[in-house]
C-alpha cells in the first residue's frame, strides 16, 4: 500500500468516512488497463457535493472496482454561479470549450442554436466527457451541468429573468466587459450567464431580441475580432478575475 | 473585377497607394489552388506598420502574384505591448496558444525552458506561421514578435528590468490578478510582459529567484488548477479587460 494518490475520479454515489464505492465499467478500465492499479492503491474521488476524499482499492475485477473511503482530503467548497450559454462550433474547438470552460469554473455549459450556427447537432455526452475529464485533471471539485441544447428563440423564453445575462456583443456596441463586471449588479460574483454567439456572430434581428431583453447586458471585449471559442474564455476568465472566486485568495492547497 | 475582399494577408513590404507589391510562394498558391482566384480578385493586406489596404491581382503564376494597391482600408493603430512569456509545451496546444495569444493582442511570445518544461525544442516558424494564421483571420493589423526560446535564468538575466513582469504564480501565493491590474503600474496599459510557468510548476528554486527580481509582480489566477495554455490565455483576457486595450470602445468597424 502507498500513499501517493494516483489520480482523480468523479463519481455520483454520495461520499463518506468507512463507505463503500463502486466504480463502473470504463473508470474501471482505466484503473486496471491505463494505470495498471491494484487492491492497495489509493485514488481521490470526489462528486461536486462531498469535498474530495482518498478511497483505497480493495478489489478491482472485469468490469468492477471496490473501494473503500479513508478520510476527505479537501472540503466541499462553494463555487461560482456562471452559466455559459455558446453557440456550438466543429468538433476539436467545442471540446476544447467544454475543458477550459471547466478549468475556468463555469457552473453550467448550456448549448444555443443561433441563425448562424453552422453546426446542427451536439453531442452533449462528449460535452460531460470533456468537462469531467477537465474537472479530475484541474483538481475541480465539481463538474458543469451540461444543458440540453436550445434554439435561440426558446433559450430566451426559458431564461430566468432574475439572472443577469451578459452578451459578448461583437459589433463592438458594448460596454467594456471589465467595467460593467466591476459594477451592480455583476460586482461580488451574483449568479449570472455568458452568452457568446457563433462565428458569423447574431443575426440582426437576434440582437434586436437580446438588446429587448431586460436581463441582458451586452460587452465588447475589445478592437480585436475574436474566435467564439476565444470569446468565450476571454469573457470567462475577465468574470472570474473581477467578479467571481479569483478576487479571493486560493483557500487550500494544490499540489496534487 | 468584385469588390469583394476574398481574404487577408500579411506581408513585409510597405503599402502605400498606387505601389506594386509581389507575393510569395506560399501566398500565390493559397491565393490561386485554395482560393483559386485570379487577375482583377481583391484581397487586403497588411504589414503591422501601414495600416490594411486593398489590393488587386494584377497577375498570378507559378510562384508569383503581382498586386496593386489601391486604397487603405483601415489606418494602422497602436496596439498594447504586453509580452507573454511561456513554457512550451506540446504541439497541438502551443499552436493553440499561439493563435489564442495572437487574437488576445500579445505584441511578443516569447518560449522559456525552464527545469520542469517538458519540451526540448521550438520550431519558431511553426509559432510565426501559427500566429500569422490567427492575424490574417481575426482582423488583427499586426503579427505578434516571436523571439528566439531562452533557458529561464537567460531570459531572466536579459530582460528589461524596466519592463514589469506579472508571474502567474501557480502556489497561490501571488495577490488576485485584477487587484494588481487595476493599480500601478500596470494600470492604463504600461508595457509588461506576463510569465506563464509549465505544466510541472516552477521548481522552488525558479520561484525564489522570481520573487527576488525587483521587475516582478506575482498574481494568483484564483482556486481551481489551471493548465498552462489556459492560464496564458486567462491572464491576457484580463490583462486586455483591465489594463490593455478592452477598457476603449472598438474603434473601427469589423465585418470583414
């Protein structure tokens, strides 16, 4: 037995001194095949609700792994309110989206279909793989809700009005992103979205729409055109940076 | 003849109305076999230096493609001067960073080797090419300076000392990163450049040496680990929203 922690899994079941987990068929896999783990071995698991915890390995067979949980390693914390609504783009771009959208700490990931979107589908699975596996890499301690995605017209319907919604605005109209975060009601990390259009950006009549809304405030983020998958980062790390967890000092440490 | 703009290149020679300006292989075949456009086609190009012009091809051959320009299209303007610094890593996300970085409005990237840099080389013309890419794509009038790699305590002996240095301190000892750029000095947009540690961290030794370079401001990127292309972007986005360029309004019109 060692005590060097091997790696880091998400899992759903709820997470507690002395109890018992099991793990399903591909992290089980990974254990055995990729890190070529046994009984003994010690891994983090954690599960957006419980904090992180170590948990041992007692059995690992074709299919299964058994394990039982040590003691928690970090606590449960509270995490940004940030919702980033995207119009989906090709295949490598919208998983790197999902992965740095984790790292950046976005709550929920909420697909929108805009007149201009060029894609017709996601793939929401991927979408949760990318975001789970950004998760256990970065030391997260939870992972984005992936939505469902929407048309453009019924996101809007569905939207709480009581959540402020911030639109990257690549007409340049906006007001400087870091002004208006750094003011009510964006100021102090109140629960909030990020809408970023596609690559052809709104249509006219999109914005006229979202310029109606009385939840939605829109940004330029600079003289520079921007890719949306850029956008959505940049637009991401200003909103942490000045009105979400990175005005804080980071809590614990992170030498995983 | 159109008046379309079928595409944006960057070139070296100098723009001016009326002058004759050639391109080179690689341009003529993107131009003639890519595009597969021919005499009387309009592009715009740019050089960093003279603004964005229209251009017609007068001629295009093997290898060659002869234009004239015929009216600037958009003055050149100031752009920020912040330098990012980083540690290479491997190749399909330096090429990311490369581009993100570009888009983001990095005057200068600059490769450090430092102990835990996993990658022994940089093919530099694939980070200007890469770079370059991003420009002609985004609307950017410049390309980002790509300076030959240094080994860490190099590049630390050569750097302006003038210049301040924000160190995206990956321990979380560093002070939240828009705190430090909405003071002096880095408010207002001064040149600096921003120093982007590898996957690894920077050994204890390269962060003491750090923290005794009187140019050096170390800046904490909030809770969550960030791999380091994130962070490289993370930290232009908020430096472009808090100091640079983003606290303006777009100056000039975009569709392109």
């Amino acid at each position: 037995m060692s005590d060097k922690i091997e790696t880091r899994l998400f899992v759903s079941t709820d997470l507690a001194a002395g109890a018992t987990v099991g793990l399903e068929t591909g992290q089980t896999h990974y254990l055995k095949h990729v890190l070529r783990l046994g009984p003994g071995a010690r891994v983090a698991l954690f599960n957006g609700r419980d904090g992180e915890w170590i948990a041992e390995i007692d059995g690992i067979g074709k299919g299964w792994t058994s394990l039982t949980l040590k003691a928690q390693r970090r606590p449960q914390r509270a995490e940004p309110d940030i919702w980033l609504v995207f119009a989906p783009i090709k295949r490598a771009r919208i998983d790197f989206t999902a992965q740095k959208a984790t790292e950046l700490g976005a709550s929920v990931l909420w697909p929108v279909f805009t007149e201009r979107t060029m894609v017709e589908r996601v793939n929401t699975d991927r979408l949760l793989a990318n975001a789970t596996e950004a998760a256990e890499q970065t030391a997260r301690l939870s992972v984005p809700e992936i939505r469902d995605p929407m048309r453009f017209e019924a996101l809007l319907e569905a939207w709480p009005t009581e959540r402020p919604l911030i639109v990257c605005d690549e007409t340049g109209a906006g007001t400087p992103i870091a002004h208006v975060l750094s003011e009510p009601p964006f100021k102090g990390g109140t629960p909030c979205g990020l809408l970023i259009g596609p690559e052809g950006g709104f249509a006219d009549r999109e914005l006229d729409r979202l310029r109606q809304s009385s939840f939605v405030t829109p940004v330029s983020l600079g003289p520079r055109l921007l890719r949306s998958d850029t956008a959505a980062l940049a637009a991401l790390a200003c909103w942490q940076a000045v009105a979400g967890d990175w005005t804080m000092e980071r809590p614990d440490g992170l030498d995983l």
